[in-house]
C-alpha cells in the first residue's frame, strides 16, 4: 500500500459534512467577507505588505529558524542578504507577493496543481542566494535543486514519505483529487487543511515542503475568496495555534494516523482524524480572521494594526511599519 497514490487517501470529506464544519464554514464566510471593509484600496495594499512581513516571519518560526520583523523589513531593501534565516523570509515574502499579484489580477492558477506547487518552490529557491541551495542530508551536504522533486529517501519523524520514484504519481494523483474537491464555494474552503496536510505528507521536495504547503494554502485561501485582500496571515495562525504553539505539528501528526476498522472511512488513513485535523484547522482560520478584524476599526487603522502585529514579536520599528503606526496611509 505504501507506493500507491491510494496511501493519502481519504484526500477530502466527501459525504456527509459533519453539522459543526458546516457551521464553521459558514462563519468563515461571513466574518471574511467583514474583514477591511471600508478601507482604501492603497490602505488595504500597504497593510498587506506588513502582513506578508508576518506571514514570513511566523514561517520562519515554525521551522524553528528565529528572524524579527523589522530585520526583515531591512532586508527586503537589501541586495544580496548575506543571512540565511533572513534570505528564507525575503523569498518567502517574494513569493507571497507574487500569489497577491495573481489573485489581484484574476489569473491565479489552481493552486494544487503540479505546476504551481513545482512554480512556488523553483521561486523561493531561485529567491534565494546560491550559498544557501543547500541543505544537510545523510550526513552531507545536498544541493537543493529549485523547482525539483527529491532524488533522495527521507524520513520524517515517524512518517516514511513515497519513494523518489513513485513521486509523480503521488503528485499526479493529488492535483486530479483536488481539482475534483475544490469545486464550488464549500468545497474551495473545506478542502484547504486536508490538501494542506497531503501536500506534506508526500513531501515531493528535498527541502522546503513546508513553506511551499503554507504558500500553496495562502494561494487557496485567496481563491476561495476567504483571504480579505491579504489581510490576515495563515502561518501567523499555525505558528501560534489554539493553545500552545505543539499544537500544529501534533495535530499535523495526528492526520497520519491509518484507518481505525471499518467505521473509520474506506480510505488507507483515518477519515476521523483528517475530520477532527480539518475542523482545528478551519478553527485557526476562524480565529486570525477574527484577530484581524478586531485590530481594523476605521478609527485607527494603520496605527492599530502595526502595533498589534509587530508588538507580538518585539519593541520598535523604522520605516513603512513606524509610518503605519503614525496611521500615515489611511485615506
């Protein structure tokens, strides 16, 4: 079972929708839709940019590599950045940045297409300076070739990821699964953890599946027209969690866990656990749509928002984030 694309299996929640993700869903709809009405579309445009700094921050931290907020900032005028945390969180802000630009525009692709994952991940490597293309592996060191699947056997944690050369029927397999799933509006939001969680599971990528899953959800989340414009940070979300900040990792685990008998789903992993993984992870979406929302009243939008986000993080700031606090950009 384990080097068919039948090993990811159940990919979605495709029957009967249990009664509080459909009241979840509903809500996430309401309250997205309520997030920076009434501001100036140039506001909504410079916001976001503190939010990308935020989101490339937060990933950043989950990966365990410690970056600030304003240091990024820094770097995203300088060239070339000669430190490797702070080049990721530059590349990762890039590519974001580019995702706003098609969505902006109306041609952003499917986001669980091959094409686009193997895209995002050729951009972020390719955002990155040569020096750091490189990652330890069996104890030596590998060139991380952007936009290319693993050669390699890995493991992670407990988790066995398909065999180098089973990826692209994996990879295959996932896209025609979502494309299938992410039809209509409860399907385009509903879909989003479980492609998130595949997407790791088979880890096509020597290196940076991580960030690429959060990029790729970032994508979907702006299609399914839940995003407000960019507004709110998906990885601010994961990185902090409902509770503690274990939470997204073991839950992330917990979606692993194989079919538990035959009321569990006919799947080779458990529909259960990907229904309890969906309903934590459309929660933390609720609630950073929430956050954001409670941080944008019109009175003091830029000061508000600058302080509340960089604040979680450190003391002090320059440039766009000290003129957003001074509310320099409302109109």
């Amino acid at each position: 079972m384990r080097e068919t694309p039948a090993r990811f299996e159940p990919c979605g929640i495709e029957e009967m929708i249990p009664e509080f993700l459909v009241d979840l869903l509903d809500a996430i709809r309401e309250e997205a839709a309520e997030v920076g009405r009434g501001l100036h579309p140039d506001s909504v445009r410079e916001l976001r940019g503190l939010v990308r700094i935020m989101n490339a921050y937060y990933s950043n931290l989950i990966e365990g590599h410690h970056t600030r907020p304003r240091d990024i900032e820094a770097a995203l005028s300088c060239a070339p950045v000669d430190d490797r945390f702070l080049a990721e969180a530059v590349a990762h802000f890039r590519v974001q940045e580019g995702v706003d630009d098609l969505a902006d525009a109306g041609d952003l692709p499917q986001p669980t297409s091959v094409s686009f994952i193997v895209e995002l991940h050729r951009r972020f490597y390719e955002e990155m300076p040569e020096e750091f293309r490189y990652t330890e592996h069996g104890f030596k060191r590998v060139e991380i070739v952007p936009g290319a699947f693993r050669t390699d056997e890995v493991q992670v944690g407990r988790h066995l990821p398909p065999s180098p050369d089973r990826i692209k029927s994996f990879m295959a397999h996932y896209e025609m699964r979502y494309r299938g799933l992410t039809r209509g509006a409860t399907g385009r939001i509903l879909s989003i953890p479980a492609a998130h969680h595949r997407l790791n599971y088979i880890h096509p990528f020597l290196d940076g599946n991580g960030r690429v899953s959060r990029l790729v959800t970032h994508a979907m989340i702006q299609r399914a027209g839940i995003g407000a414009g960019g507004l709110w940070s998906i990885s601010r979300g994961l990185a902090r969690s409902l509770g503690d900040r274990g939470e997204y990792m073991a839950w992330m685990d917990t979606a692993d866990m194989p079919r538990q008998g035959d009321q569990d789903g006919r799947g080779n992993l458990s529909l259960q656990a990907l229904i309890g993984f969906t309903g934590w992870f459309l929660t933390v979406v609720q609630q950073d749509i929430r956050f954001t929302r409670s941080i944008l009243d019109l009175d003091s939008t830029g000061a508000r928002f600058a302080a509340v986000l960089m604040d979680e993080v450190e003391k002090g700031a320059s440039g766009p984030i000290a003129s957003f606090r001074k509310g320099s950009v409302l109109r």
